[in-house]
C-alpha cells in the first residue's frame, strides 16, 4: 500500500535558531494525521534538526547529495555523511537542481543509485516546464525524465523511491495546476510505470504533487485518486500553513 506524505522543501532558507524555531512550532501544532510528515531543512542544520523532531513523527529529509562516495568534490555531501547524521531520505532532482546546477537526467540516474545503493529512501522530483506544456509535448518529456533516470532500476528499487510532479511553471510562482491537470499527469506517470514494471510496482509507488500548494488548495488537489501527497516549498516555512496542508490529507 502507497503512503500518503506531505513533505516540506525549505531550499536555502532558515538559520539554525529558525530551524529549531519553526520545528518547534510544527511538533507543538501539528494534529493528528494517517500522512507521513517530512521537511527537508539545509545541510549545514540537519543534525541538530534531526534531535530536535526525536519522539515527534517528523521525519527530517536532505535537500540533495552527491553520487560520489567521497573524494575531491568541493562544497558536496555523500550519502554516508547524510545518513551519518540520522538521515533516512533525500531529496534528488529537484528543478532548481536541474535548472542552476546543471543536473541532467543523467547525473540524476547515477545520485539515485548511490542513494539506494545506500538503503537511502529517495524523493525523486520531475516535471515540465511551461515551453513544454504550451507546446503539448508534457507527457513526452515526463516520460523521457522517468525513463532516463529511473527505468534502469531493478523493480525491487521502487518500494524505496517516492516520485514528486512538479510542473516547473507552477513551482513558486503561486501558479498551480489545476487539481484535473495534476490528477491527469499523475495517472499518466502511473501507467507509464505500470507499462515498464508491471501494475503492482506501479500502485504501491506515493506520487506527490508539487508547485504552489497552499491551505486554500491542498484538500481538492490531494482529494484526487493518483495524488498521494505534496512536495510543499514556500508554504512549508509557515508552521500554521505546513500544518493546514497536513490536515487538508
Ligand atoms: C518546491 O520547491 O518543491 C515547491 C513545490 O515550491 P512551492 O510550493 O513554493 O511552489
């Protein structure tokens, strides 16, 4: 059975007084809920962010790794040093990683494997941007993100990967798809797997939807049948609307 999950991606913001701030209110707030609950704090605050949400049912991810597993990489985090510090789940793929750092499909396959090849759980983000969409060509370059980085897993690999679709036209922009346009990608990326691994591996897999999920949104876009949760980003930084958004699952 696929988990639903609500996960808060906090890029490049909160210092380490902040982070233990907002997990603090998170914790104090949160209501009771069936959904796993992750946030995804910056490296430099992820130990102490992981003793601070022990005996809460928080869970606290990384934003990004590298596939190395050590060695001359300036400025990079190994898998080994994440899970060192408690980590469990990282995030690889996300479009800003794409977009400013130059990570391609390609590089993407090979930070997922070192993840898994480390019993790492891996949130795997994708998604088109608006050129695609407008051009009608969605579908094909959700496919060609999957297949290039994921398809080359053995089928025992997915029950530790949790998939993320973020349109990159709604990611931040306080644009965000309509809860039809995401229900119509989501049971497309689902036939897509069904077709490569078969309709069992498909079904268990948790497909969030990401991009300018707010309170006011979240209870129709996660009302529909093959939208397991979100990936939340500027919402996920305001206790009282990650905690809104957890309820709204
Ligand atoms: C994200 O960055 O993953 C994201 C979904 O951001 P936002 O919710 O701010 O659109």
């Amino acid at each position: 059975m696929r988990s639903k999950i609500v996960a808060g991606n906090w890029k490049m913001n909160k210092n380490l007084e902040e982070t233990l701030v907002l997990l603090a209110q998170l914790s104090a707030k949160m209501g009771e809920t069936d959904a796993e609950v992750m946030v995804a704090p910056t490296f430099v605050n992820l130990a102490q962010a992981v003793q601070a949400v022990k005996g809460s049912p928080i869970e606290v991810m990384a934003q990004n790794m590298h596939f190395a597993e050590s060695g001359a990489y300036t400025g990079e985090i190994s898998a080994d040093m994440l899970l060192g510090v408690g980590i469990k789940t990282v995030i690889i793929g996300h479009s800003e990683r794409r977009a400013y750092f130059g990570e391609t499909d390609a590089i993407l396959e090979k930070k997922v494997k070192a993840a898994l090849a480390k019993n790492l759980r891996v949130m795997f983000c994708f998604g088109e941007e608006l050129k695609d969409r407008k051009e009608g060509n969605h579908f094909n370059l959700v496919e060609s993100q999957l297949k290039n980085a994921l398809f080359s897993l053995d089928a025992g690999a997915w029950k530790h990967l949790v998939l993320a679709y973020e349109p990159v036209w709604a990611i931040g922009t306080g644009e965000t798809a309509s809860p039809g346009q995401a229900q119509e990608m989501h049971a497309f990326i689902r036939k897509t797997i069904a077709n490569a691994y078969g309709a069992d591996i498909a079904n268990g897999v948790s497909i969030l939807y990401g991009g300018s999920v707010k309170p006011g949104n979240a209870a129709e876009i996660f009302s529909k049948a093959d939208v397991d949760g979100g990936l939340i980003g500027g919402a996920s930084l305001v206790a009282d609307d990650f905690n809104a958004i957890i309820q709204a699952i």
